[in-house]
C-alpha cells in the first residue's frame, strides 16, 4: 500500500451524534483515494465513522508502515492529532489534510504530521506520495501546496496549489473503498429512509465573515449536470437509497445550472427526493418550483439573526425578508424548510436576540438550530476578535468550540435565548393553528417571562 487515508471521526464514541444517527461517508477523502488510484498509486481507507481507535491502531501496528492521510476539521482535531501520534510511533509518514490544518500548520508539525497539505489535497498527494515513498524528501520543496520541517527545522511553506480546473475530468469519489452501504442502512434504519451524499460543485464566492475558504478559496467550480445525473444514477442503482443530499455549500448558486440539472433528471425519468442548502436570496419562485418538481423536500437555509444590522456585519449579502420570503416560498410548493441561526455575533445585543425570536416567529420554519458562534482560524471573523479568543484547554485537546471570547456573554445568556426561542415560537405556532389550550398556554408565557428575566440579568454579566 502507497497511503493509507483515514479521518478521527468516531461516530460510537459521541452520544450526541449518536443520538442524531445521521452519518455520511467522508466524501475528501473518497475523491483523493480514487484520484490516487488512477493514477496507479495503491490508496486505501480506512474508515473511522463505525470503527474503533483500537481497530485503527491494529492497522497500524500491522503494517507494514507507509503514508497515513489524515483528514482534520476543527471538531475533529484532537483524535487527528492522536492518530498522527500513535502512526509516529509505528514509523509510519503521516500527512494531514482538510479544512483545518492549513490555518494550523506549526501545530500539526508539532503535533507529529512530517507534511500539512493546503488546499484540495488531490493533485498535491499524486506528487507527494511517490516523493515520500521513495526518501526523496529533498524534492519535497518542488511540490505546491504543502508545508514540512526543513532538516535545519525550519518551516517551509511551498507556493499554493492550483486548483483543479476541471471537477468533471475527475474520478468520482472511491466508495467502494468503504462500506457505503453500511451509512444507506444506518439511515434507514434510524430515520425510514436511507440516505447518500454528493456534491455538484466546490467552493463558494460569497464571503460570510465566519464561514471557512480553507480548501477552495473563492471560487466556484461546477460539474456539468449530465455528469451529476449519472452519478446519482449509479448511486440509486448501487445502494437503493430512498433520499439523497445534496452536500454543496450553496446547492441553488446557479440557476443555469439548476434549470439543466432539473431538465436531465426528467429526460432519464429520475426522481429521488433530496434535501439541501439555499441561501435565502437564491430562492425565488421559479427556483422552488424547480426543487419541489425534481424531489426536494427540504432546504436548509442559513438564516443567522433577525436582525438586519448583525447580517450587515457579518457581510452575509441576505435580508431578513428574503429569509422570510423564501421560507414563504418553499411551504406555498410543499417544500419544508430548516433554518441556522446563530448567537452572539459581534455586536449583538438584547435588541438583536429580540428581532431574531420575532424573525423566527414570523418565518415559522419547519425546524430550527441554533449555535454560538465559533471563530474558525482563517476567517474574517476569527481576525476581528483574536485578541480575546481564550482557549480553555491546550490546543490539541480542543476544537476550536471551547473557548471563550472575553467581553461575550456567558454560555447561561445564550441558554436563556435559546429558551425564549423555543417558547415563544412554540406559542406562535398553538396561536397560528388557533388550538389554544390554556394551560399549555399559561405554561408557556412563564417560560417565557422566566427567559427573558434570565436573559437580562446575565446580560449584565458579559464575560471578564
Ligand atoms: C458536508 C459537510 C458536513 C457534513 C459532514 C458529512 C461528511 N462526512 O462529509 C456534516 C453536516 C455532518 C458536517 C458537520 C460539521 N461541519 Co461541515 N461541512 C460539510 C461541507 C459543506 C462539505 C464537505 C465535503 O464533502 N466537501 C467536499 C470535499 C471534496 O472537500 P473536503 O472534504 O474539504 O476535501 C478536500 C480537501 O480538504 C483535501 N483533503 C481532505 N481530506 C484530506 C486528507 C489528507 C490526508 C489530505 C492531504 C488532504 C485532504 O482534499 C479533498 C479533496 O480536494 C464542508 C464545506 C465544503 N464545501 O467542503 C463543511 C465544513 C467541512 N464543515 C465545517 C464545520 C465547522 C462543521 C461542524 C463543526 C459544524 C457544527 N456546527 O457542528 C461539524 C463537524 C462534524 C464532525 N464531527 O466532523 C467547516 C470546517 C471548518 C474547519 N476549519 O474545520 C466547513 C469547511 C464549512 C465551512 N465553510 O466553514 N459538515
Ligand atoms: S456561509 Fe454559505 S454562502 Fe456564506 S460564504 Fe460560507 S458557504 Fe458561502
């Protein structure tokens, strides 16, 4: 074997994610493994998600030792760092790759990767493999888009990679190099209906402050949709699934596209029912006629805040209206939708969390999740408030969700918002359906008040 890629996500060792039950193969690391062996290069996966630390380093210690890829996100970074680790001490060479390393590169080196990839790891790994495989290790500085350890200990950081120009030209993902059908079955299990994944694009040109452009900057590269169609095809025949998601940043960006996509599913006479993400203001009537015809029964749309001034902040590009409007949209053909929202935004107050709860109530989404948001190394948004970003534990034990931002306010704040939220849109929604039982009422506009007097008085209590 040339390279072993594996990833640190281990579904039975989380309860919440084991309560959700919603895994999907790690599709990165699929592209990278059936790129790899086209090129004639022998890659295998070994796949985390329903698997052990303990299977993983049997593998390992098995051997013999060669390349290990590991994949990191922020969530993700304390086992990659373990697994780097343990792969160390086998003898192993271990690379590491994905949306997080590349903001991270001195730590991962430190932490025991000889190289971090940046960027799409596909055409980098065909050049990096046979170098490392072979000792050439002095031809390391020839190939973009990674950073190593000079033999003075240096840092070296070698010019960008270059995009793939061309996403069609590439193989699909390798999933015969795991057990897909294993997640499709997991699916039905849990929720009736098996479910795969597949992206028809890569990258997004938008600029939302928060979000990460790690590994494919700004640009936005689409596959033709005849391509897409087949693909979906073969998934439909080869695992049965009864839906699919569509795993792109912004599914609806192109309405071209869309239009084409949605015209090649009709002539092959294809139809299976997909969830996937809009922002608000790629939604309009034409476009969610167009989702509901080609199966879409849900459309996830990052809404963020009620409040027009923290949207503005955060350069999301949205109004609170199109938000409003698109959900409108979307129930008026049948479409449900699910909505992000976040708190504590820089420069949110009271007022703000007051506009998003009115928002919500107003919207009335099918679902709702709310988090706090993160900073994510790399970002727009981490720059702004670093100075005050405190890790609470050392940085290989954490992901970059437990911190805290001094002057923000406490985790309880955000806890009493989220109380306001669920109670109030739950009243909202007994008034719409006119079902008014009293006590379920009285019920609620106590939880409410009780929110509100929380709310206040830990907003008094911002963090030192
Ligand atoms: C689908 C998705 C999910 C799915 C994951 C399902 C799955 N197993 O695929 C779900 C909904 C579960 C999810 C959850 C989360 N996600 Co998510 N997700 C995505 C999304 C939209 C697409 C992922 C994808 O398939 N991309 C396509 C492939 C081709 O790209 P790729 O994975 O990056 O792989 C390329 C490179 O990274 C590199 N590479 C990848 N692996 C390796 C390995 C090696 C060795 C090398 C050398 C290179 C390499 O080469 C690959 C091919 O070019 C991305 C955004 C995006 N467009 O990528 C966010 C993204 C990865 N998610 C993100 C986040 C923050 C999360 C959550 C933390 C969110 C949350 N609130 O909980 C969780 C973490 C869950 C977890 N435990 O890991 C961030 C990660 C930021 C960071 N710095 O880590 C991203 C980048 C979104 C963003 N723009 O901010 N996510
Ligand atoms: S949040 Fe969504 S729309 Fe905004 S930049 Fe990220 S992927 Fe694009």
């Amino acid at each position: 074997m040339d390279i072993l890629l594996t990833h640190g996500y281990f579904l039975y060792e989380d309860p919440k994610e084991l309560q959700i039950m919603k895994p999907y193969p790690p599709l990165g690391l699929l592209y990278i493994c059936s790129h790899l062996r086209n090129k004639g290069l022998r890659a295998e996966v070994f796949d985390s998600t329903f698997s052990s630390r303990k299977e993983l380093w049997d593998v390992l210690r098995k051997g013999p030792p060669s390349v290990l890829g590991v994949y990191a996100n922020l969530m993700t970074r304390s086992n990659a760092v373990e697994i780097l680790r343990v792969a160390k001490e086998l003898s192993w060479q271990t690379v590491v790759g994905g949306p997080e390393p590349g903001a991270y590169v001195n730590e991962y080196l430190a932490a025991g990767a000889d190289v971090v990839v940046v960027g799409e790891g596909e055409l980098t790994l065909e050049e990096l493999v046979p170098a490392l495989r072979s000792g050439a290790f002095e031809g390391l500085h020839r190939i973009d888009g990674i950073a190593f350890r000079a033999a003075n200990g240096s840092v070296v950081r070698t010019k960008p990679r270059e995009q793939i120009k061309d996403i069609d030209a590439q193989p699909w993902p390798a999933r015969e190099a795991i057990d897909v059908a294993r997640y499709v079955d997991v699916w039905r299990k849990h929720h009736g209906m098996g479910s795969i994944s597949l992206i028809t694009a890569r990258g997004c040109p938008y600029h939302c402050r928060w979000c990460s452009h790690e590994v494919f900057g700004k640009t936005h590269r689409r596959r033709k949709p005849a391509s897409v169609v087949e693909e979906l095809e073969w998934l439909i025949n080869r695992y049965q699934p009864q839906m699919a998601w569509m795993a792109d940043d912004v599914f609806t960006i192109h309405h071209g596209w869309l239009f084409q996509y949605a015209a090649e599913l009709k002539r092959r006479g294809l139809k299976l029912p997909f969830e996937c993400i809009s922002r608000a203001d790629r939604l309009n009537p034409h476009v969610v006629e167009t989702l509901a015809e080609m199966g879409c029964f849900r459309v996830w749309i990052g809404s963020e805040s009620g409040s027009q001034r923290i949207l503005d902040a955060m350069e999301r590009g949205v109004s609170v209206e199109q938000v409003q409007t698109s959900v409108a949209l979307c129930r008026s053909v049948g479409i449900q939708t699910g909505m992000f929202l976040m708190w504590g935004y820089e420069g949110e107050d009271l007022s703000d969390i007051e506009a998003t709860v009115e928002h919500v109530k107003k919207s009335d989404p099918d679902i709702f999740f709310t988090t706090v948001a993160y900073p994510i190394k790399g970002t727009p948004y981490f720059t702004e408030v670093a100075d005050r970003v405190e890790s609470l534990k050392a940085w290989r034990e954490t992901s970059d969700r437990e911190f805290r931002i001094r002057h923000r306010h406490s985790r309880q704040f955000y806890g009493f918002a989220d109380k306001l939220l669920g109670s109030e849109v739950e009243l909202q929604r007994l008034r719409n359906k006119n079902t008014f039982d009293l006590s379920n009422v009285a019920e609620l506009q106590a939880r409410i008040a009780d929110a509100r007097a929380g709310l206040h008085k830990a907003a008094a209590e911002v963090e030192a």
